[in-house]
C-alpha cells in the first residue's frame, strides 16, 4: 500500500476514535451549549435546545457523568454551568457536586427548554440559543457530534460551515475504501504506524475494570463473573468476551465518570470494536503485533461501514462495531482475507435489522448479543462456513453485501426510526423535558 493512502487511513482512524466521557449524544448537546455559553460570556438566563429526532432518542434514557441523572435537562444545564468547549466530548470532565446542585435549580427554576427540531435537518444535528442581559448567542452542531457549522452571537457571524452532500447525516465518501484495503492496511502497514490504536486497549480496558468493582446499570456484566452467570455460561474465552464488554458498558450507560474510546461518534461502538478483540488475543496467547493489528482491523472495519450508515440510524451500533470484532477474532484465530469475508457476511446475515431505540443502561444486553454473534461468525469462518448469495440480502462481493446492510439502516428503516421516537416520547413514564 501506497505511503500516501496509508496516511489517510491512519488520518481517519485518529479522526474516528477518541475518548468520551458518557454517551455521546448528551455530551454532544452539552458541547454545543458549553460553546454558546462561551460566547455569551456569562451565565445564559435561558437556554433553549433544538434537536433532531436520533439526537433525542438516543439522549433520553442514559446516564449523565458525575451526576446520578438521566437524560439531557442536567446535561445541558451542566453544559451551561463548568462545560468546556475545549475538551470535546469530555466537555463535562471538570463536574463537581456543587455543579450538580447548581444544575438541579436551574433545571426546577424553568430555564431550560428541550424541543426537536421542526422541518428537514440532518439526522444529527443539535441547535442551541440562549439569552442573558439582553445578548444572544447561538450555536450548531451538525453532522457529526463536534462539528460546528454555526456560531454568533447578537446576530453577529462567528463561524458558519456548510453541511455538504458528503457529510450529511453524518456520512463520508467511503468510495476510496474496501474490506480488502481495510484488511490490507491493517495487517500490513509498519507496526510503528498503528501503535496508537493500543490507547482504545488501556482506556476500554479501565472502564470495564472500574465497573467490576461498582454496580452499574443492570450489572449485566458483573452478573456474567458470579458464580450464576459463570455456572450457566461457563468460564471461558466466550463468556469472559461477553462480560468484559458488557461491563464496560453498563459503566457507560450509568453515567460512570471514566472515559472510553469511541468509534464513528459512539463509546459503545469503540467498546464493542476493542473488548471482544483485547480479551481473544488475551486468552488466545496472541502476541502483542497481532493485537495490535487485530484491533485495528476491527475499528478500521467498523469505521468503514459506519462511512455508508450515517453517524445516527435506525440501526444499533453494535450490528456495526462487533462486525469489526468478528473480523479482529478471525484474525486471531489465524484467518486471512478469505475467512475474514465469511466472518463479515455471516454476521450481516445474523445481525441486520437490530433497531436503535435510543442509549440506556441495557444496550448492555445488546452488545453482549452482538459479540456473542460476532465470535460464532468467526467460528463458522474458520471452519470454512459461510452464508451465500442465495440467502437474504448477502452478495458475492463483500463489499456490495456491506452496502446492503446500510442501505437497510439508513433508507428502508427510516418509518422504523419513526415509530421508535414515536413510541419512547409518547410513554407515560417519559421524563425527559
């Protein structure tokens, strides 16, 4: 592979994975706060939010770092109160309890004002406008979760960038790449040039260390190392896969305050696309080089489908990301390109079709169901299974199967995402605004 193309790949994987603190969605919109409120320059006597449905849904039902709370009232108030714009997605890393009291009576005093965004707008876009002392100061997010396309303040034009056809809803050009370019990168290029994926092994690994220690969530992964969980699905390479994902996790979904790497915009997807592979290579006896290029074949994969998906879908992350852990396992299990085919197509014939319905504590439950497919996949791979075109919506070519998959997420599930928000906003039990 060419010295140019390999700088971008290695370019667009550091793009694609970084850390975050919490689910991305609500630190998203405390970003896009925290950045008005910057401008503002004092504390917004009002704040009104704007969202796109996916941005709402996938914000409702999750944990807020460092503060006990669930969904975006208190994400956007603390956004207002101690976030910094500077630390990206880690936005509300310096949150402190008087913060969260702080936030809890700016919430109670009516200030804010949570809506979605009426009319056409990409999938992931957040709009925030907020007052003090007779100024206004606006902010935007689109397209992706810390991509500005609007700031101002009084009316005046600080910074406007238009969402061009190639990165609305959050979607690239991925014409330029390939599953064989993907495997080829990764298991080719000097090992020099990819040590950096090793941070997504140290950062992940911490999160589901931190969570065996605490109860978080529905303690889906803590559950699967008692004696229960180990009596029932054993105490193996399978099960340790399924409870070390799970726990990192729960940890996110429960508003741990810990980062993790992220992938395409989404902490579980860079769970989902490191744990699995970390704890194969782990108990396989892998050496270190083959981790490492494991582990960037899985996110590299996941970061190529996700180019074709949008950054926010109707389709669950996971289908995505453990697609990548499948192809990472099969590496580690001694695969070629041959095998790692197989593993992606036995999985688009498994997963397609898993709905979003928004971030939670139980997306646990959904990762673990994704790693379990994504280790059987590899299984069948390298017995030399494989599901052909004659069944579903697999292809002869990999690469057209993959599109299948997306074309499914992105366009044939848009009622799907509908009736999802439909459904979360309209439950009795809804306290999100």
């Amino acid at each position: 592979m060419e010295t140019e193309e390999r700088k971008r790949i290695i370019a667009l994987v550091r793009q694609e994975v970084v850390p975050a603190i919490g689910c991305t969605e609500p630190m998203a919109v405390a970003l896009c706060v925290a950045r008005a409120t910057e401008e503002l320059g004092t504390r917004p006597e009002h704040i009104e939010v704007l969202l796109s449905a996916n941005i709402l849904k996938n914000a409702m039902g999750v944990g807020i770092p460092g503060t006990g709370m669930v969904g975006l009232p208190i994400a956007v108030a603390l956004g207002a109160l101690c976030g910094r714009s500077e630390y990206g997605l880690e936005v509300l890393g310096d949150v402190r309890p008087e913060h969260v009291s702080q936030g809890q009576q700016y919430i109670a005093e009516g200030r804010i004002d949570i809506k979605m965004k009426e009319g056409e707008c990409d999938k992931l876009y957040i709009e925030t406008v907020m007052e003090a002392d007779g100024h206004e100061a606006r902010a935007i997010i689109s397209g992706s979760h810390t991509r500005f396309t609007h700031i101002s303040k009084d009316g005046k034009l600080l910074c406007e960038q238009q969402t061009s056809a190639d990165t609305a809803d959050g979607c690239t050009d991925d014409s330029w790449l390939s599953l064989r370019k993907v495997y080829d990168f990764a298991t080719t290029a000097p090992i020099e040039e990819i040590e950096f994926i090793r941070e997504a092994k140290t950062v992940n690994e911490a999160a589901a260390d931190m969570s065996l220690h605490e109860n978080y969530g529905h303690r889906l992964g803590k559950i699967l190392t008692q004696p229960l969980g180990r009596g029932i699905m054993g105490d193996n390479i399978f099960s340790h896969i399924i409870s070390t994902t799970a726990l990192a996790c729960d940890a996110r979904m429960a508003g741990a305050m810990i980062p993790v790497m992220s992938n395409s915009g989404s902490g579980n997807q860079g769970i989902c696309a490191t744990l699995p592979v970390v704890k194969f290579a782990e108990e396989n006896h892998n050496t270190d080089e083959e981790m490492l290029r494991a582990l960037m074949l899985s996110h590299l994969t996941a970061i190529y489908i996700k180019q074709s998906l949008g950054r926010l879908s109707a389709l669950c992350g996971c289908v995505v990301a453990s697609t990548g852990s499948s192809v990472g396992i099969t590496y580690l299990m001694g695969g070629q390109y041959e095998q790692t085919v197989a593993a992606v197509k036995n999985m688009i014939a498994n997963l397609t079709g898993m709905i979003c319905d928004g971030a939670k504590p139980s997306c646990a439950l959904k990762l673990s169901s994704g790693v379990s497919t994504a280790v059987l996949s590899a299984i069948l791979a390298m017995s030399g299974q494989c599901v052909t075109s004659v069944e579903g919506i697999i292809d002869d070519d990999v690469d057209r199967s993959i599109h299948n998959l997306t074309k499914i997420g992105k366009d044939a599930m848009c009622e799907t995402d509908r009736c999802v928000l439909r459904i979360m906003t309209g439950k009795k039990s809804n306290t999100t605004t």
